[in-house]
C-alpha cells in the first residue's frame, strides 16, 4: 500500500478512537455478575457456571493503546467487550478528545475449571512487531468455576 495511503487510514482509525463514546457504552452489571478491575491483579475468583465476570481496566485508546485477551481458558467464553470515558462529564463534551477510558470484557463461564485469565496492555502493532521488548502491563486473574448449584 502506498505510504499515502497508510497515513490516511491511521488518520481515520486514530480519529474514529477521538469520537466521544455515548454514555452508558459499558452496561450496567446485571444480578449476578461479578467484576474485577486493576486492584484484583494477581487475584482469584470462584463463579458458577452461567455467571459472567466483568474485568474492566483503564487505558489510552486514543493513543493506541489497549487491553487484549492473551490467554482465555477455555472454560470461559469471551461474549462482549466495550469502552467507556473515565471522565464521561468531562469526555463526552463536544470538541473534547483522548484521555484516559475503561475498557471492559464480559467472560461468560461454560462449564467447570480452574485457569489463568492474562490480559496485556500496548499497542498492538507493536507487540506484533519482531523487536517488541512486550506489553506495557499485564493484568493476571484466577478463575475457578464450579458447577451451578
């Protein structure tokens, strides 16, 4: 692709990431779910199966950089994921770009187990790229789930 064109199609991605979210982007948590933001790091959790766990985390979207699912056990089912402005008073204001946002991955549990959700943090053309030194943060959750009771 030529260099031109590489350039207006980044403009275009970075300025559809600078469109301020709608509020209520990230639903509200129904009866039931449970949810793990940056201070379960490193923690654990036991649902039943057919609960759904929310990790929601903060990040700079707008600069690149996001939250990806690294390791999934295969007990859950990734079944959503949004965005919402830590600020929305503030973000959602016309003219106002960037900052920070929470992203939010809904996991859904489909049968018994015990695994180790990884999620990353970077821009993920250069994580993919051969010289990356890796993620900027890695955010680690133990989840065991036991059949509905």
């Amino acid at each position: 692709m030529p260099r031109p064109l590489v350039s207006l199609a980044l403009a275009a991605t970075l300025m559809a990431a600078c469109t301020p979210a709608p509020e209520g982007t990230v639903p509200s948590l129904p009866e039931g779910m449970i949810e793990a933001g940056a201070e379960q790091n490193g923690g654990e959790a036991v649902i039943q199966v057919g609960q759904v766990i929310r990790i929601e985390l903060e990040t700079i979207p707008t600069a690149g950089y996001v939250w990806q699912i690294d390791q999934l056990p295969g007990f859950l089912e990734h079944v959503s994921e949004a965005t919402r402005p830590t600020d929305p008073d503030f973000q959602n204001q016309p003219g106002v770009t960037g900052g920070h946002h929470f992203m939010a991955f809904d996991l859904k549990a489909t049968e018994p187990g015990t695994g180790t959700l990884r999620l990353i943090e970077g821009r993920p053309w250069e994580l993919e790229a051969p010289d990356s030194s890796g993620p900027d943060a890695v955010w680690t959750f133990t989840v065991t789930v036991e059949p509905a009771g």
